[in-house]
C-alpha cells in the first residue's frame, strides 16, 4: 500500500495509503481529500481531478496520453506539472509520491 501525501493550496496535507492498481483519482476520493473532485468518475472527461506532480516524481509516471492532455488544456490554469489523477495507476514506484491540489478544479 503506497502512502501518497496531498498537499493543497494552503499548505494542508493529507497522507493517505492507497491499494495497489487503484488509480490516484480513487485513492484521494475513498480518502475524502479536498480538492479532488472527481466529477466524471475517473473516465477522463472533466478535469476535476487535476494535480501538479513535482520532480523528481514525474520520472515514476507514464506519460499522459492524448485524451488526458487534451482534457487538461481545457482545466484552470494548466501547468506543466499537471496530471489528472484518474490517469495515474499506482504501483510500488509511487511509495511516498507527493501531489499538490490545485486552487481550483474548473
């Protein structure tokens, strides 16, 4: 189970442990973590589940594909440490991973 720590716009951290496979979208939802909306349940179709990942954890990532970067263009304030975070399945490489949740998810 890898612990992954959600940091939000205010500098609030939430730790949770996650199931291996699930995706990061999954992990911070049955974890009640502010900020995650999540409003299309994980199929890639809102963006409401954006998070900035930091380096070095990009490196640990697969790399977006087209429907996901597509999607984020249309999210506030893209970065390019954005993801969402339904397209991020877990693994043992993610063990300590650290996110930050944007301001906003619209």
């Amino acid at each position: 189970m890898p612990k992954i720590t959600f940091i939000q716009h205010d500098g609030a951290t939430f730790v949770v442990d996650a199931r291996l496979g699930q995706s990061l979208m999954e992990a911070a939802v049955q974890n009640n973590v502010p900020g995650i909306d999540a409003d299309c349940g994980g199929a890639c179709a809102c963006g409401t589940c954006q998070v900035h990942v930091q380096a070095p954890w990009q490196e640990a990532l697969t790399l977006p594909g087209a429907t996901e970067t597509e999607m984020l263009s249309f999210t506030s304030d893209p970065q390019p440490s954005s993801r969402l975070a339904c397209q991020i399945t877990l693994d043992e490489r993610h063990e300590g991973l650290v996110v930050r949740v944007p301001t906003h998810q619209h």
